[in-house]
C-alpha cells in the first residue's frame, strides 16, 4: 500500500485543484490531503480565504481519489506531518518546485506540472471586474 500526502488551500476548488488531486493518487493508493486553516492562508496569501476550512474541508472529503484530510496548521510542521501520516510520497504542483527536496531523507517527492491558465486568484478577480 503506497501512501501519498499532499497539501494545499484548494479555495474555491477548480480544475486545476481536482487534477492535481487525481494525479497524486494516481502514485499509489491512498491519498491524505494536509488542508491549510484560514490563518495559514492568510499567512501565505495576505487575504482570508472566499470558503472558510469547514466548507473546504466538506468539498474535500466528497472527493473519490481523497482518503484523508486534516488541518496544515503551519508550513514548518511539515517533515511532522509526512511523518504521522506515514507518507511515502509527496505529491505538490510545479510552483512549489524545489521546495520540498529536504524530505527526500523520508519519503519520494513528485512535483507536478500545474493546469495552466486557472487559479483562485484570478477567479476572485473575474468576478470582482464583473461588478
Ligand atoms: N494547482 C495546480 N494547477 C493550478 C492551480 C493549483 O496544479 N492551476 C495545484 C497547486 O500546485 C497545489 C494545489 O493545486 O499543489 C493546491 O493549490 P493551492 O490551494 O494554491 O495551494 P497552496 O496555497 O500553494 O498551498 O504546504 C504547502 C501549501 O500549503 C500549498
């Protein structure tokens, strides 16, 4: 049984975020997905997410390639989380590039091509111009 991990805001959930998604468990056979908190986002994005963690978490959890969810709380405690949840992979998209490479003492780290041309961020401002 090959356990994968990723994790991720996945606010105001789009193509890209479900491809990503189907990709990673694509690895193996469980996927569990490290879900920011709002104060996480805000810290990464400097705005509150549109969805807050409870809707977030509901969207997820209906999803059939995701096994597992739970709170990313900080960026910090990541090497803790991959451990508790015994990943042996790590799954992130290619903006992340790089980033993770210090766990590759515990577990494989992928890097996926992002969808191109979608984010929340600019959603948010497609309908904010239409207004
Ligand atoms: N993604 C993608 N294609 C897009 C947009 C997003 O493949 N067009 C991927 C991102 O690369 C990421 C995942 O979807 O792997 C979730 O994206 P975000 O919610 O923006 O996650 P992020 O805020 O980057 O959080 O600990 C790491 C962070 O919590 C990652």
């Amino acid at each position: 049984m090959r356990r994968i991990i990723t994790f991720g805001t996945f606010d105001v959930l789009h193509v890209g975020h479900v491809r990503i998604l189907q990709r990673a468990k694509a690895h193996g056979d469980h996927l569990t997905v490290g879900l920011s908190s709002d104060e996480l986002n805000f810290s990464k994005k400097g705005r509150e997410p549109v969805y807050p963690y409870s809707s977030r978490y509901e969207i997820l959890t209906s999803m059939r390639f995701v096994d597992n969810v739970f709170m990313e709380e900080s960026l910090e405690e990541k090497r803790n989380y991959i451990i508790h949840h015994r990943a042996d992979i790590l799954v992130m998209g290619n903006d992340w590039e790089g980033k993770f490479d210090e766990f590759m003492d515990i577990c494989q780290v992928v890097y996926l091509p992002r969808t191109p041309s979608i984010s929340t961020t600019e959603i948010i401002e497609v309908i904010k111009d239409s207004h």
